[in-house]
C-alpha cells in the first residue's frame, strides 16, 4: 500500500509540472495563408495577435473578424494537441489501480 501511495504522490507532482509547463508554453495558429496569427499558451490563453496590414479592408470587416476566429480556434486546437501530448503519458499512468476514474479506485468515486 506504501508504495502505490508513492506512486500517486510521484504521479501528482510530476502532473504539476506538467500543467506548469503547459501554463508556460505558447503555440501559434494561422488562417489566411498567415496573414492572422494568433498566439496562445498551452492553457487556451490568448497572448498575442498578429494581423498583415494588407488583409486590413475597412469596406470588409467581416472577413477580417472570420480570420482571427479562425486564427484563434487554429491556436487552440494546437494547445489541446500540446495538452494532450503533455498529460496523455500521465493520465495514462493512472490506469491498473481499480475500478474508479482514470483506474483509480477511490472512495466514494
């Protein structure tokens, strides 16, 4: 019992790091060929927004606003990707200990 108790604990701080990291990392998306970048950290935070001048049409905001949507979204799906690439070996580590989420059997879970 000790020792899976060690191993929770080793699983819980190397978890910590793991989300820190994530918290720390940044990850870009793009929509129209680059001309809108966005830039997020590995937790979905938005940090930065880069648009061309040249896709800049005040007779068109539309397509403007539809590509920084696009930009964004793109910059978020890869720091889900990020994520899960971060906490998937983690959460698979979780497994083999009994009935309960993520393997774990807890109680009350």
């Amino acid at each position: 019992m000790q020792q899976i108790l060690q191993q929770a604990q080793q699983m819980q701080q190397q978890l910590m790091v793991a989300q820190q990291e994530l918290a720390e990392a940044e990850v870009t998306g793009n929509a129209g060929g680059g001309l809108v970048t966005a830039t997020v950290s590995g937790a979905g935070e938005l940090k930065a927004l880069t648009i061309d001048p040249k896709v800049i049409d005040p007779e068109d905001p539309d397509t403007l606003a539809d590509l920084v949507v696009a930009a964004v979204r793109d910059a978020n799906t890869n720091a889900q990707q990020l994520a899960a690439r971060t906490m998937g070996p983690l959460a698979g580590g979780l497994g083999g200990f009994g009935d309960g989420p993520g393997g774990l059997a807890l109680p009350g879970m």
